[in-house]
C-alpha cells in the first residue's frame, strides 16, 4: 500500500486549512503531521529539521516521501495537487479560466491575505504590538481588495472564477470566511453584497464545518481577545475533527 501524502500545519492556520479543504473535498487521503508555525521547538516550522526541508519556514507544507518530493506554499501546493490528480473541476483545463484562477491566487498574497496581518493577526497576538501604522496600511490593502473582488471578480459570476467552484474560492474563503460574523466577527461585510452572497455559498461546500473547526471554537472575538489557552484548546478540536474525516475517508 502507498502511503500517503503529508501536509504539515495546524488547523488554524488560514492557507493550511485551504490545503486541508481541498484534501478532503477530494476525499483524498493524507497524513496531518503538526507543526507549529514561527516555533523552533522540535515540532515547530522554524525548528532546524523543518527548516532542512521547507526553508521558508512556513505552513503548510506537503512531502510525497514515496516521490521524494516536498513543496511550501499553500498555492503551489494546491495547484501541484489539482495537476497531480487532475482534478479539473477546481482546477479548470480551458486556458484562459485556469489563467483567472491563477490571477486570483497571485492577487491573494500582499491583498486579501492581509486579513490575517491587519485584522485578525492584532486582536489574537496582542503581545506583537503591530505599530499603528503598519495596522492602517495593511487594512487600506484589505479595503481595496474587497472592493476589486465585490465590484470586479463576484459582480457577474456566482464564484470569483465562473459559476462553479475553484481553488480560487477556497483560497480566498479561509482568509475573508474568518472574519464574519459567523466566526471572529471581526468585519462588517454588510457595504459587500456580493461578498456577502458568495460567504453564503461557500458555507454550503462540503467539509466546510469541518475545516472551521478550530473557528466555530474560537468564536467572536470581536469585544474581548482570546485567551492563549482557548487558541491552544480551538486548534486540538480542530485537529480531532480532521482525523475524524480522514477516518471516514479511510472507511
Ligand atoms: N504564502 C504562504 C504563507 C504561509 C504563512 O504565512 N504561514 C504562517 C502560518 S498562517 C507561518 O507559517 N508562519 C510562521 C513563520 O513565518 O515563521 C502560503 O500561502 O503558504
């Protein structure tokens, strides 16, 4: 028997869950081996071993120990793992569609990704004491993106690349889903019909719930922070629900 993929990370990490989204809405197989992000303790992503293989020191991360092969960056890994298995419903074969899916996922990094660094990252880290005006930049940077993708990528089509789901909305999804009012309810995306339609909808994917785990324990987090000891509980219960999954996949 071949055994299966690893993806590195934790649950509550923003681009491991989209990799995690997209394993497991493809009933596919894999290892969850936790890593702890910005650590250097032995299971931890700046740790010397990790830092041997993914040299960004970043989650997540894949190895396919059967190939020999390891990659970092949530995207790469969601576009090697679309090519890999030829999963063409999220990952379109027309040119030019598969060109808009990568816009988006290019797009996603110094914009939309900024939820985490100017919204979320502030109200969970206290003790990082981000300077006031690297918080304003980072959310004008969150305000523009939202408003490309509400008046731009979601103004014609039902999802930001068409009418049917992609990696793009996945990808998307686990930075901007996370600040609703259904999780941290840290943004009011009521000014953003479209934006606020299309959360609607991606609710419904499948495996959804399960993904958010972590997030549904957090909760609002919009009056008080978080304690570190409910972070820490969140993100075992999102652990727990992923391997229950992965057992029913396993049968
Ligand atoms: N562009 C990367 C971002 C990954 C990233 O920022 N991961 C965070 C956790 S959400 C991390 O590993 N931080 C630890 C560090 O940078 O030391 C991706 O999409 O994979």
């Amino acid at each position: 028997m071949s055994s299966p993929i690893i993806i590195y990370g934790v649950p509550f990490s923003q681009p491991v869950r989209a990799v995690l989204w997209l394993m497991l809405f493809k009933q596919m197989d894999f290892e969850l081996s936790l890593v702890n992000p910005g650590s250097s303790s032995e299971k931890g992503s700046r740790h010397p071993d990790y830092l041997a293989k993914f040299p960004t020191g970043t989650i997540p991360s894949l190895e396919d120990k059967e190939a020999g092969f390891v990659l970092s960056e949530s995207h790469a890994i969601m576009c090697y793992l679309c090519n890999k298995y030829d999963w063409t419903d999220l990952y379109p074969s027309d040119l030019e569609e598969r060109a808009k899916v990568d816009s988006y996922l290019h797009l996603h990094h110094r914009n939309v990704r900024e939820a985490s660094i100017g919204l979320v990252a502030p109200k969970v880290r206290k003790d990082l004491n981000f300077p006031e005006d690297f918080l304003k930049m980072s959310q004008a940077n969150i305000e523009k993106a939202f408003k490309a993708i509400e008046d731009g990528w979601l103004s014609k089509s039902r999802y930001l690349v068409g009418e049917t789901l992609t990696i793009a909305d996945m990808a998307a999804y686990v930075e901007i889903g996370q600040l609703q009012s259904l999780f941290t309810n840290i943004y009011d995306f009521e000014p953003f019909p479209n934006i606020s339609r299309w959360l609607k909808d991606m609710q419904k994917v499948d495996h959804h719930d399960v993904i958010h785990v972590a997030l549904y324990e957090l909760g609002d987090i919009s009056k008080e922070a978080p304690a570190m000891e409910t972070i820490i509980s969140a993100n075992k219960k999102g652990v727990v629900a992923i391997h229950e999954e992965l057992a029913k996949i396993n049968g």
